[in-house]
C-alpha cells in the first residue's frame, strides 16, 4: 500500500469540519439550466495537477466530482501563484489543490478535501528526517514558487532557502547539483524523477515532515447550494473505487 493511500486512508476515517478557503465559483447560466458551467482553476503541479494532455490525479478526480454533481467544470491551467490571481477575481470560480492558509481564508472558501499528502526533504545523498537537522547541514534547499512550504521553511527559521518555477526545473536542479535537497511532496519527487529520464531510485526521500490537505476551494461568491453540491460529490467519489485507481496509477 502506498504511503499516500495510508495517510489518506487513516485521515478520511476522522470527522471532517469544512472550513473556509475558497477560491471556488460556477458560472450559473440560468436558474433553470439543467447544467451549470464552472471554471476551475489549477497550477501547473504534477503529479496533482499536470497539464490539459497529461492530466493528473487531482484533475481526474475533479473530473469525477463534476460527474457525481452534475455540474460542468472546465479546468483551466496557469502558473500556480497566477492561477489564484485569477480564481480570486473570477467570479464563480473554483480552485484546486489549494492548502490551507490564513491569508486565503480571508479571500476564499474551502469546500472539501480532495486529497491528502506528505512532504518530505528529498536529496541524492544523505537523508534528511527532520527540519532540525536540514538547517544544522546548511544544505539549499529547493521549493516551488508560490507554494506554501517556503512559508513553512522560513517560519522554521531556514535561511538557504530558492524558490524555483517549476517541478521540472527543480528536480533538474536537484540532479545537477545547483541545489542540495528539495522540499516536496514524496510523490511529485519520484514521479518528475522518472518523467524527465532520471533514475528514481537515486532519490533519498527522508521521513516526512509536514502533512497537508489539498482542498477544493470556492470565491467567496459561490452559490452555497453549488457547494452544498460539490462537498457531496467529493465524499462520494471518496468511496468511488476509481478513487485510488487514479491515485496509484500516478503513484507508481
């Protein structure tokens, strides 16, 4: 079993209180439309979130969340830090995978949880189990601009910290040397190992440090009866056993 599928396994058997983060709104074409449209925004985040082709697992699971609540989503993709700009100012639009943040619940409203995640310290040589001990090494340590966990590095107190575009330009970095370890999800780091021809195996993925929740998020003008709609279809497609197809098809 993956570790992912323990983690989420293990969360999604505990009462889930729906907070408010949103970057979420339809565009409702008529009261008496048998089909809503909504525009759904997303980053550029494999394997979560990849692009129009390839896909990803958040973005077929959104596609079967749009299924189960008869709702007709389009997905739309932009850089993550622009792809919130513009869920912010659409309105009744939705964004996903968005992690919690003080700073967007002020802006948005959190709808459900799509999907549950670990973040470990990834390198190619010696593990990192713990921030304590990646800040005593004074290793640089790479991250994805925009994201949360430069936050999170800098409250540690990190001070060798870049902030770099994209997962591919992050794992070439970490491969040729220009940093020392990347702070990511487990998952993302095997998967753009291997999609960009490097060896996955090479990859010392120490214990994770944080855990997080990708959410589906809401504008805050979203019609509370089209959330009322997608947190019910998201707790479906939880049980829904392409669930975890989809997720280990990734995974793997």
């Amino acid at each position: 079993m993956s570790v992912l599928r323990r983690f989420s396994r293990t969360l999604s058997r505990a009462p889930v209180v729906y907070l408010g983060l949103g970057l979420l709104t339809p565009l409702i074409l008529s009261s008496t439309a048998t089909s809503e449209e909504i525009i759904a925004f997303t980053g550029y985040l494999p394997p979560l979130s990849i692009n129009e082709e390839e896909k990803g697992i958040a973005v077929e699971l959104m596609e079967l969340v749009a299924e189960e609540a008869g709702l007709d989503i389009k997905i739309r993709f932009a850089p993550w830090r622009r792809a919130q700009i513009l869920a912010e100012n659409t309105p009744g639009s939705l964004l996903f995978t968005a992690a919690y943040s003080k700073k967007r619940k002020e802006k948005f409203e959190y709808i459900a949880p799509l999907l549950y995640t670990e973040s470990a310290l990834v390198t190619l040589d010696e593990p990192l189990d713990t921030f304590e001990k990646a800040i005593e090494s004074g290793k640089v340590i790479g991250v994805h601009l925009g994201s949360q966990r430069s936050q999170i590095l800098r409250r540690f107190g990190f001070r060798n910290v870049e902030e770099i575009p994209s997962a591919e330009q992050i794992s070439a970095m970490l491969k040729n040397g220009r940093i020392d370890a990347w702070y990511t999800m487990s998952v993302r780091a095997s998967y753009m190992f291997k999609k960009q021809g490097y060896d996955p195996k090479t990859l010392v993925i120490g214990a994770p440090v944080t855990h997080g929740i990708q959410w589906l998020a809401a504008n805050n003008d979203l019609d509370p009866q089209i959330k009322g709609r997608l947190s019910a279809a998201i707790s479906k497609v939880w049980r829904d056993p392409r669930y975890w197809q989809i997720v280990d098809r990734y995974s793997h």
